[in-house]
C-alpha cells in the first residue's frame, strides 16, 4: 500500500477536486530526468537549479578530466530528486497556501480520492481554528531602572 499526502488548496470554498495527492515515497522519472520531472511538476525554479547545477558537475568533470567521478556527482544529484521530490512538490504547495490535510494509505489513487471523500463526507463540520494566545502587556515585567549590559538606551540619559 502506499501512502498519499493530501493538500487543500488555500480557499477551502473551492471543490473537493482541487485536492492534491502527492504519494509520498520514490521517484523514478525524478531519479532518471530530474529537470523534466522538476518542470512536469511546475517546479520552475528547482528544475532551472538542477538544471545548472547537473550541467556545472558534467563541465567540471571533463574539465578537470574526473571521467566516472562527473557522472557520479550527477548521478547524486538525481538520486536526492529520485528521494526527495515528492517531499519538495509537498514544500512548493504549502509556499503557495496550500495546507496538508492528512494522510490517506491506498494502493492507488483512485482509492485514495475514494478514502478522502468518505472521510470528508463523515466530518462535514471543521473544528473553529484555537484561539491566539497573546500575552497580556498589563502582566508584563516592568522595565528595571538602572544599568543594563549592553549598549541599551536609558531613559533620562544622553
């Protein structure tokens, strides 16, 4: 079974279908054409970096006559997107409002809209969000007159 991270998007009127599953666990296309796989996903910014940075580990090694080592430093680089992509489309969502839901296991994700649904459908009413706790400015320590360490502004004194 694998497991899926459910995102909403950031206006919660919008439809249930909006929703995003990202299954979390191992890229291929990440691991075997990291940029393609970085813009499919409309993460320009990663994809332009690990564009530049495969293309600096690919001219550096022949550069400096590495041979195998080069490839292997690229191949590092496709490694981390083939672990960590999915983890990284999560971070993009949440930097565009975006919020997790939850976790749903399914073995497809067909199953796992379907899971989603029902439990949405179970709990219809969201719980208010908690209050804000501010601390009060009337308990606050008074300031201490005197000196303080520090280059600290005393009232009174120029």
């Amino acid at each position: 079974m694998a497991t899926y991270v459910v995102m909403e998007p950031p206006s919660r009127g919008e439809k249930v279908d909006t929703t995003a599953f990202i299954r979390d666990g191992f890229t291929w296309l990440g691991l075997l054409v990291p940029p393609l796989w970085f813009a499919w996903n409309r993460l320009w910014i990663e994809a332009a970096l690990t564009f530049v940075v495969m293309a600096v580990l690919s001219m550096l090694g022949q550069g400096l006559g590495l041979g195998l080592a080069g490839s292997l430093l690229s191949l590092l680089v496709s490694l981390y997107v083939g672990l960590e992509g999915q983890g990284l489309r999560i971070a993009a969502l949440r930097r565009r409002g975006w919020h997790e839901w939850g976790v749903v296991e399914a073995g497809w994700l067909d199953d796992a809209d379907t899971r989603y649904a029902l439990e949405v459908e179970k709990h219809p009413e969201e719980a208010p969000p908690a209050p804000r706790m501010v601390p009060d400015a009337a308990l606050a320590r008074p300031a201490q007159p005197g000196m303080a360490l520090g280059l600290t502004h005393i009232p009174g004194r120029r």
